[in-house]
C-alpha cells in the first residue's frame, strides 16, 4: 500500500491555532506527542512476536521485511520532518538510499524487489535508528517553537497515518510470509470471538439523487479524499452483511473458478496464469476438507467468517454468479454516510475477520468497518477538483490513480482511528494478500 | 480492438416494423442490403493496394493479419446470422477455430498471439470463403422473412458495426506491420489536404450541473452507450482543437520523457520497460530531424498535424507538463452535445490527421470527430444500469471494462457513419499503435 | 542451423590448379558451375509446392520464413563472392540487413525472431534478387580469370554447401509451420517405401584403440572438422540399427516421461516447462491412438520407423531406460569409417524417415546414413589445433562451440552430396524441430 | 554446487578393514571420527562473524542462505547416514521437505529458488538440529559395530566431502549477498599477504601422448573422477601462471567487452543480457577507479592479484583476445600429476586470491592449487566406463553431465583435504559468483 496519498493541505492539527491561539495550540502539541508516542509503539508492539529471522524475509515483491517496516516509517519522519526542522544531514545517507519507497523527488532507492537481500542493518540496528528518530521527534514536539510546529504539523500527522499503514501491512506482510513457509508458522496464538448464525442477506434500498462525497475537511484526510464535491447517484441496493465463506465456497463447488462467462477478461486471465482455484490461503486437504491459514496458523475453514483474501476479478465473478455487481465507491460512501466507526480492528487483536456478532437490526447495514476491506467496482480516479500537493510528499499524488480498484472500510486489520467513511483504499485488481472481501450491490 | 459490445437490444433495423408495417420495412430491407454490399465491399477495397504476403504477417499479438480480419468479420455473419437463420454446419469446422477471435462461449480457437502462424487457408480462399457468405446474406436479405429478419436485424446491424471496426483495424494493423518493416513500406501514395496555421488554444468554458450521458436508443448503439442516464458534471475547460506535433515536440525537447514528476506510476514503468523517447511512429535522423511513418512511408514530421500514436501515459504527461489535464468522457460527451459529425474519416481516404482546416471560429470547437481518437481520463466501466446481453453476443460485455481507458471521437481511420457522440472505444492504457492523440481539459 | 562452420583453408576446387595446370582447372570450374545449377535450382524446386503465404510466416524464433531462406543464400553468395570479385555495391542495402543472418562483422541484420514480420519484400521480388545473383553469378564461374577463381573457389564451394544446409532448414521450417497449423496442410503428397519387419537390435563390438579422427583434407570440408587427428577411444558396442517407433512408445507407455530418474537434471526441467508427453509431432487421439504429423499430413504412427524429432534429452533419458547410452562422436566416427554413404535423403524425396529396407547383413551397421540425424554424448567443441578462418567468414568460427550437442550422419531431408563421416552437425539439446532419432551405445 | 558426484564405490575408509583387519579399521574409525568433528566443527566457525539476520537471505537462486547450508548438510547425514544405521524417522518430516536440495527419490522438497523465503525454523533451531545429528553421529562413529560402519563409512567420507562442498558454497554465496547490499558490509577484517611483482607469463610445453587421466581409486574420490582410463593428448603449452588483475583490466581497457569477435556466441547474449562490462565485484568509481568488492569489503583494485569471479565466456573471450585459449581438463590434469598440492586455501584465512608469493621457478607451474578455480575448455561429461552409483546418492549422477563446463584446481575458499589433481568442478558457463579465474594454454 505504501504511503498513498498526501496530506489535506490544512489539516486538524494546525487549524485549530489560527483560529483559538496558543493555549489550543498547546494542547494539540501535546495530544499529538501522546499520539506520536502511542503510535509508534504500537508499531513495535506489533512485532514483538517476531524472531530476528522474521524481520528479514520478502515474501514477493509487493510485500516488505517487517525491518524495512520499521525503517522506512522511521525515515519517513527523519527525512520529511526532522530534516525540514533542522537542515541537518541525515543519520545515513545509505539509510536514506536502503529505505526510501518510491519518492523519486527524494533521490535513489533500492529497487523495490530487492528488499529482502539486505540483511544489515540488524533488527537491533533499525530498532536503534527508529529510537534516534523517537528522541528527536519528541525533543521537537515538546520544546518546538509554534510557528515551526504550524508549519510541520500536517507532516507529522501524515507521517502518523502513514505509520499506521504500515502497520497493516506489516500484519498482511508477515502472514503471507508465514503462508509460504512449508511448516506454516503461527504469528501468535488463535483468539476466537464467539458469533451467531450467519442470517439470510437482507437488501437496503436507497434511492437516487444527488449526493455529497468526499471528506468535509473538518479533521485529517488525504488528499485523494479531497474536496467533497456533487455526484449523482442512480437508486441501488446494498447487502446488509458481507458475503461469507459459506457463501462463497457454494461459487467454487459450483464450478465458478472454471466457467469463463463470470469472469472479467483480464481476470480469467489471472485466474490461468496463477492457477487459482479458492481464495488465498484456503487449503484443500486429501480428504478434501478445506483449511485456511491465518495469523494463529492453519486451522479449519470456518463458514461463518466473511470471506476474506480476494482480488477484485474474484470479487467480480463471486458477485457476477451471484445475479449481483459491486458496490461503486460512491454508493458506499453515501450507505455509509453518518454510520458510526464501529468494527473488528486492530486494537480487538483478532486480527481474521470475524462472524457477525450479533444479527443487522432490520434496515441497518453490518459490518461496514473493520474485518475486511470491501471491494468496490471503481477505478481509482481523481475526484474532480483534486490538486495534488507540491514537492516531493504530493509527487505521487497523481501517480498511482490508474489500473487499482477502490476498496472501502478497514479490515480487522486497520487501526480503528485511522479509518473513515470517506477513506479510499486501492490496490490493483489482482492483488488478494490484503484482508479484502466481498459486500453485495444492485441496481434497485 | 474487436467487437467490444454487444447490440441494443431494439435497434433501429428491427423497430420500424413493429410500429409502421410491412412497407416500411422492406424499405428497411432494401437499405439494409444495400448498407451490407457497401460496407463489405469497403473491407476489401482497403485491401485492394496489398500483396498477398502483406494479408499474412502479423506484427504484434495485438494486432492481426488482414486475412484474419477479412475472414473473421465472415466468421461473424456465419456463426450469428446464418446459423441462427439457417441452422446448418458451419462451412468449415476448422475456420470456425481460426477465426474466432474470443467467444467463448461458441468454442476453443486459435490463441490470439499465433494468428500469424497461420499460412492456410490462402488469401483466395478466405476470399471465396467472404464471397460464400455475402451470397447467402444476400440470398438472406433478399427473400427472408418478415419475422426471420425482425429477429435478425439488430445481429445483422451489429455484424456491420463490427465491420466497420475491423475496417479500422485493418489500416492500423498494416501500418504498425509496414513500420517495423526495415524498407518502411507505403501502403500507398501520399494524400495531404492544405491546411491553415494552427492558432494558439482557445478554451471553452462548461457550467456545472446535471446532465444526460449515453445513448437515447434511437438508431443503432452498441449496449455500453446505455442506458442513458444523470451525471453530475463540475464546471470545466475544454480546448478548442487538438494537441499539434508542434506542440508535443516542445514537451519532446523539454526532456518530458526523462522526468518522472510527470508521469503516472505505471506510465514510468512503462516508459522505461519500453525506451519511449517520442510518439510511435517518430524517428529520429542523425540530423535530429524528426521523421514520422505513415501509410504514405517516412516523411518528415508536420508540425501543425495532430499529434497521433500516443499512449494514455504519454497523452496523460504531457497534459501535466502542460498544466492542464485529460477531460473526462462526460465532460467530452457533455461538450459535443449536438455537434455534427463532420471531420476527416476514413471515407476522405486521408489515413492521416489533418491539421486544422480553417481556424475554428470563436466559441466552436474544432477536430472532435475524426482525425484521432482523443484519451479521456475515464477508465472504462459499465454505465449505471448496464445489462449485459443474453447468449454469445452477449457473453463479452463487462468482460473488458477493467484496465482500459475511454477514447471518444473517432479517428482518420473510423468510418464516418460509424462514430456519434455517444461512442465508447477503450484501450489499454499502454496501446499506441491506433490513431490516437490528444485534448486538453482543465478545471473552471 | 544456419552456415555453421568456415570453409577449409585448401578445398578441392582451388587445389588442383595449383598442381595440374590449367585444363583441370577449366574442368574444375565447369564442374563447379554445373553444381551452382543444380543445386541452387533444387533449392527452387523444393518451394515448388509452396503458396505465397507459406512464404512468409515464421513459426518459432529458430526457423525462418521460406522467403528468408531464399533471399540469405542469394545474399550470401552476393555478399562474400559478388562483392569480392567485383567490389561494387550490393544490390540493396536494405537486402544486406534484411537477409544476413548473424555475421557481425558485415553489419548490423533484422532480429533473428522479427524474420517473420517482414512482408516486403514479395516473394516475386525475392525470386527476382535470385535470379540476378545467379546471372552474375554464372558470368563468374564462366568468364572468370584463373586467379580470380582460384581465390573465390573455396568460398563458393562453402556458399553451395551452405545452400544445402538451408536446404534441410526449408524442409524443417516448413514442417513446424505446417504442424503448428490446426488444418495441418500437407506439404505434398505422401510417399512411402516398403520396409521389412524390424528385427531386433544385434549389437557390434569396437575394440579400443588409439584412432584418427576428423576430415583428412581432401575434398571439401567445414573447418569444424579438421584437423583430423588422434583419438584413444575405450572399447565399446554399437546397435546395428535406428531405435523405432515403436520402442520408443514402449518408453512412452512405461511412464518414461514421468520419471526424473531416465533425466538429465536440465532435460527433466525441460520436459517440465514445455509439458513434453511424447516426441515432437506425436498427437494423441481421443481413442489414444498415436498419429504423427509429417510433410504429407496426419497419419497413423508407423512402428517401424526409425523414431525422429527426438531432443537430446529425450534420446538420452530414453537411452538410460533401455540401460544403454548414446554413442560419442569419436565411436560414431570409427564406426563409420569406410563405410559408404547411402541411405534415405533429400533426393529421394521421401522426406520422412523410412523402416529398415533390408534386415542388416550380420555384423553390419545399417541406418548410419540419412533417415535421422543421430545424437551423440559429444558436446560440439574444437578439434586439437583448430583454428579459425580469417575475416568475416570466420568470425563465428568458434562461437556455437558452446551448449551443443553433436549429431551425424544427416537426415532424409539432408542432400547425399552434403554428408559424409567426418560431418558434425550440431543443436541445443533441447532442439526438436530437426529430424533427429537415436542410435543406441553401449560400454563394451 | 551441492554435492555433485557420488561416492567412489570402494573408498578408502572401509577399503582398509577388508585387508588389514580390526585393528587398523578401529584406527580408520578414530581418524573418521575426528575428522567428522573438525570438519563439522569449520562449517560452524565459518560463520561465526555472522549476525543472525546473514543466515536467512537468498540473494539469487543459485545461492543459499547460510542457515540452509548448514541444515541441509546435517539433513544429509540424517538421511543417508542415521536413517540407514537406525532406521528410525526424520527429526522432523518438514525438516526432510525443507533441506532436501534435489534428490528426487528422497521426496518431495522446497523450491530452490524459495529458500530465502523461510524464516522458521530459527538459527537457532537449525543450531539444535545440527548438534542432534551431531551427538547421533558421533555415538554411531564411536560405538558401530564394525560391519555397520564398514557398510556406512563410504557414505560417511562423502557426507564429509559434501559438507566442505557446502563450506565454499556458504562463503561465496554470503560475499554475493553482501555484495548486493548497498552497504557493502564485510564479512570480516581484510588480511593480506605480501606477495611479489608479477613476472611475465612463461610457457611450458608438454609433449603428445597417450596418458592416464582420472582418479586411480586410492583414497577417496567422487565417481567423477573415475573410472581412469586412456586419453591422447596432442602437444600443448601452459601459462606458468593465472592472468592477474592488471592483464584483464587491459582486456576491459581495449574494449573487449564491447567487441564480439572476442566471444562465443551464447557469451555475447549474456554479456548484453546482463550488461557485464567488467568482472563481477568489480566497480567503478566517479574518478573511473576500479573497486572491488572482497569478504573483508569494498577496496581497490590489487593488480597483482588473479582475475576472479569471471564466467566461463568471459574467462574465453580473454583468452581469444589474448591469442591464447583455454587448458582442456585432460591438459590441465596431465601437466598437475604428481604436483604437491598447495596454496591459499580456506585454511589460509585469506577468503580472497592472492599476488604469487615467490615467482616461479623456471620451469615450474605455479597457482595450480588454491587461490581461483580455473575455468577449462572441456564441457563436463562422463568418463569413458562411467557408472553412476544405485539408489537416491546415485540418482544425480549423470544429472549434471550437461551444459556446464569443468573447472579444476580449488580456490581460496576450497579445503585444502578436499582438492586433488583429478578433482572436477563444474559450472555453467555464465555462473560468476564462484571464485573462477584463468590460465591460459595454447597448442604447441
């Protein structure tokens, strides 16, 4: 996922002191130090499982090294806030070369492949080095002059966000790791939450009209969010829960992975040249009973459960055999418009989708949030009036808006706070190691 | 490009005769007939200057030989009109496998990169084998019934469309084919129209609002033009003519393709894995002039002609590096709202972009059809209540809408009869080889 | 194949002027222009059943279109005799790069796997650049001084014999287009020989010895060949016929083809990345039996036939499954020496490989010559004391000496006057294209 | 590498007891057993300098990572040893999936290019797992009962020999990885001898005659080297001693890389496939000084140091360049036989070529032994009555005998007790990360 988006241009954090003066100020300085402290350690907290050997594997080009995690994030603030405080060098130069992303305005970069074949610096190096980036940062929070925080405000918020991506994908990093490793290793211990009976689907109408969506710019936002802006809706239906994996391994007994006329072209495509038969990390025993792997380990496929480790062309053809289509982003946005953030997060240390806990009040959707990151049929574009920053934080900001779906939601995951109903999430169509699933939609 | 959608489902060949009785409709007949000679014959006259060794190369995967196109666009009125009319065998089990370009559901075929391996059935005989099947359309056409023709009509006009699309497919098929030919043949002699300065843009201004996209299902239209349906448009710019080699160049010499801060993500890569340094088709002489292949051979660059053969990414860069940006197909379809479509298509037998004919007059725009289809930032994807056909036909529909970007417009190339404002082509973002160019749009 | 070697420094065609004056030179030079007659009008004659469009297609990146074959071998002797008898220009600069296959010293060429892209020139004007090479090719051979032909003499007579090599690769190319076709067009009529019932194999004991090798000089040879010289070679035992068809699909049928331990570890991975089941041209029906595709078409799989199109790999993984090896070319040599050169091929125009005439008389080897080229343990490297030719000839002296392996013996598609027993043919082992079978060794 | 050839039928450790009774077999038992403690006992000192995070990284297929090294030698003892002596299980069954290298009738196994992707089990783990085997091992060497061990110790000799396979394999493969770390980390402090000016290059001739090559059956010796037996061997002369730094870089200098005269044909496709314009490990800096990159770091270029880390095209190419060609591995063995072996081996600490130390005598060749391996002419192929041995140890044992070339004498990194005139390593021709050098023959 990387860092996808740069910051709203005026964001939460140095608004308030333009409008309500220094005391405001203060007290927003020292919200974001206690901010700044609990989200980074929640990072490291993350990867306190770990053997050093875990921090240091790639597992395939889109995932990183838990360690270059951790390095990067912590380069993100030495090389966007530190060095724009102080004008000083930075603490390495090959630091700077070995953890960069892909900011070209920023310089070289190892090529992204090829993060795996670094094995120094050590784990207690990177960890050393995030330390350093710690001490200065918070040096900075607590001692620095207000017009520089004003100034350096919207970065370090963004580097928090920012953070918490990676925090996710730390999590979907590691389990693809363990995926592909023959002993099937467990992240930690499996945590089960209880839930009911899976109950039939139930359709929401909303009908059409003219809608607001994007972010209202009242709190932080990235700026593919941005602005708000006038879309017409055409009247739909929503599903009130997400498809489970019950549901979905109906598709699949049914043939659905060898029947070309549910697939999109490209995705009958994928579908050959990977060999799919089953959404990622399900496992087909001899006695053809189906096991799935998950951050606790394998365990048996639970029907209950949302389906989960998708790509969009399997989301299509589930949906497609299903007599249904996808949600667009914008009917999404305005199902979800005014729902309370609520869901199975990263906090709740599942960390696997869980079945619904209790059944949808009648007219009300479920799990909107949180478990897993729902598939939308759009493109990922610019909203119309989207200017991207300037420098290198806005250099991408454009860059990636071609050939990636917009998923919805947060997943089990996301930390709670960094997810909203405006939040627009994007990977390529094929892509099925992010906790991705599946909410139904229809013309109504 | 292929057949990309599939009929209306109450196209104009059939209604008529639902409401104004026989008469009206063997009029329709008559026309029909007539419309199928003219436009079966046109085929083959663009095939008239070839040899026969030129009817069998083919020079990319995807692009196809002009046998293959000839007998293909045959395949078509085979295997969904008489079949359907007459239910008999196919005139040949193996043509049946050759020339299906990609349905599945009527039967395995050739895959499509090995179009070229194919030196049988010779050039006379996929020409006798059209003439096989234009005698029994023509036998069809002639005596049918009236309910055998009102079931027909639309799979017949649909069949003609398709022709037309092959017809284009043709010319640029053989151009990329003569272009990677060392001695850069001519398909035939040069043809240039005169030709004023090319003015500095105007830009046209759009008021925001609501407003109807898509086609009004009079006349034929291919069912990803429907439904019609409100889009909410933001108030835009539109420019009053295409992009000029002129112009273009300037990006060229300003080192555009050496600058990633211009280039989507995709598009760098693609840049790079390709050595894009100019449009497809531009050559360079050790003098540094620039040379340009056309249907006419190698000839030096025009400066005021549309630039042409440019990629979404290149088309999308240059728009960035021009402080402008790419409009959107509502925006395009919103601004050609009425506007006659006149232009130079493949009837004034240019096969080239012209430049601008007469200045355009104030508050006009100039060069929307024709000349080159113009990118759009849209990526291709189902209208709001789009449903797809039944059966074969049908079978294709939303099979392409991911991965592609909306062209809109026609080109040089596009028979005029066959393009409207509604008109929907789509290609992958990285296709060069059709006619392709440039409109800038802007915010207001 | 390609010209593969450089002309010995002292060929029969120049070397007898130098001891017998000039009458035997005039004999020689007539003999020399009656066989630049016939052999270039067999290369003619064997397109002869070819319509234009078979020409021109390139079936894979190691054949060349017919059209290729017909301009290379004009531009050959245009190249290395014309221009150095007559030092004016090529006919075409265009045709220089166009038609030369990998001489880097004599500039840049088209892509070997682009061969195929090439329309232009027609076949007509191709047979025209013929026919001009031979025009002032035969005024040459006719009206040349004796110092002129003394000097070119060698290079002509390479130039024939390269002619015939691409004789074969017409015939092989030829085969692979047509068997790639799904109408698998015959080439020409079928044409079968009697053939006896195959007795089994008797094998022939070798004692060890101190032997000599390699050509001794006199007559034309390719300076792989030489210099002849001394070889130990251990005792061994030689089967005194081809291995056929049918025992070859007794290792089919034993599951040979699935079983790593009958491999080389580089000829299992290739089995496993092509899906290798059989031999080249070995089609299962679906009642399982075996049909073979062969310049006449598809027929049914005769038993007798010496088993061909065969890789290194399958002739070697099949030798360890019948508990035998393959022969090296030294054992093949001695073998042979003295043996005269007679068995199936070009002139014959069976140009498939045919079951044994005659049952071997005891103690004879049969099959050694024409029928299949046969594989043998001995990767291609230099003789002891091998040396390059001087310039552009034999730049590529050395340079296929590598990755190789050798054959002998030729084929049913090789002319009589071309092979003899010092010839070394050579191909990747993963080669199946040529007609390529086994003959059985042993340690003795 | 891997273990590439299986033991010699009859080797010395059981060869003894058949003879000479117990006695001298308890001797041979003490002697196997200390041997297998100081053997084992350097694998696991050759990584002391490691931190933990060295032993995970693959850094291309060809390589390993150390920790998988070190598993996969004790995987061979507990296979091929313990199993056989107990007859009991595998410590574990993931652990059999996971080192097995390429024995295909042992089972099923990790792909080789995926075994950096492996995290679990833990350096550690793989430590226990090695002193498990170990103490089995050691309670086997000290308490067998004289048949067992009589039955085993050839097996045991050739776990040995493979396991100091493994310890050349584990540092060239770390000096490839940190090699590919921007960071250029040393894997411990340089340590240089002194070393002379380098004289001219002088050559001995060796005259022609039938000689003995391979390995005469005293003592052990991989069943490559055997059977000996006959070859003649044609006049020859060899360089008194390796091509140093300073002669290639004239090579590099003259442009050498960019002429293909110079080169094989497959050679100069990988020179451009991979872009080689130097050695590997060679860099250039801004100032076009030569660095290179060793175990103890980045340094400069030493002149007087052998070439290293060259192909076998480029190791060729030289050697043309040089007019000059390569030793075959019959010349090279002859002009050895009878020569002590000695030089820098692992046991030097060196982990890098170095300068002569003292010129040679007149007459003598020097830098046989140790220092780079050295690339021959001779493709790797069975001797003349080569019979690979039965069950899983022989299965691999013509497996290799294609593609790659032979190279002899051991490098810097090789045991001293492992190498031997006869011995035969073998690469492919493009590999370039072992440390392979030149020494230049020619015919006399």
């Amino acid at each position: 996922m990387e860092l996808k988006a740069a910051p709203e241009m005026t964001p939460d954090i140095s608004e308030p002191a333009l409008h309500d003066g220094e005391q405001t100020s203060a007290i927003a300085e020292q919200r974001l130090a206690t901010r700044y402290d609990e989200i980074r350690r929640r990072t490291t907290s993350l990867c306190a499982p770990l053997e050093i050997e875990d921090y240091v594997v790639q597992s395939m080009p889109d995932a990183s090294p838990a360690k270059w995690h951790l390095a990067h994030t912590s380069w993100f603030f030495e090389t966007f806030v530190l060095k724009a405080a102080f004008a000083d060098e930075a603490v390495s130069k090959d630091y700077a070369y070995l953890f960069n992303s892909y900011y070209n305005a920023v310089g070289e970069r190892t090529p992204r492949a090829e993060r795996g074949l670094i094995s120094r610096p050590t784990v207690a190096e990177v960890y050393r080095y995030r330390e350093a980036v710690d001490e200065r940062m918070r040096a900075l929070l607590e001692s620095a002059e207000e017009p520089l925080l004003r100034r350096l405000g919207a970065t370090i918020e963004l580097g928090l966000n920012h953070e918490q991506q990676h925090q996710e994908l730390i999590l979907t990093d590691l389990k693809f790791m363990f995926g592909r490793n023959p002993l099937r290793p467990a992240y930690r211990e499996p945590r089960l939450s209880g839930g009911t009976e899976v109950p039939p689907v139930r359709w929401l109408r909303f009908a059409e009209g003219l809608r607001q969506v994007g972010h209202d710019g009242n709190g932080f936002a990235f700026d593919n969010e941005l602005p708000r802006h006038s879309v017409f809706v055409q009247s739909f239906q929503l599903a009130d829960r997400l498809v489970t994996n019950e549901e979905f391994r109906a598709f699949v007994d049914d043939g659905g992975y060898d029947k070309p006329r549910f697939w999109l072209s490209d995705g009958w495509n994928a579908r050959n040249s990977h060999g799919w038969t089953a959404p990622l990390y399900w496992e087909q025993t001899e006695g053809r009973q189906w096991r799935i792997m998950t951050l606790a380990g394998l365990r048996d496929l639970e029907p209950n459960e949302p389906v989960c480790h998708v790509s969009y062309y399997e989301a299509d053809a589930y949906a497609r055999w299903a007599d249904a289509r996808l949600p667009s982003e914008a009917e999404w946005e305005v199902a979800t418009e005014g729902v309370e953030v609520q869901g199975n997060f990263l906090e709740d240390e599942y960390f696997h989708p869980q079945p619904l806990a209790v059944a949808s009040a009648e007219g009300r959707l479920s799990q909107l949030f949180g478990d897993v990151w729902e598939w939308t049929r759009s493109p990922y574009c610019p909203y119309p009036g989207y200017r991207p920053a300037a420098g290198a934080l806005g250099e991408y900001n454009g860059k990636f808006m071609c050939n990636q779906m917009v998923l919805r939601g947060g997943s089990c995951v996301t930390p709670r706070s960094h997810i909203r109903s405006t939040y627009r999430n994007f990977f390529p169509p094929e892509a099925r190691w992010q906790f991705s699933g599946i909410r139904l939609a229809n013309d109504a």
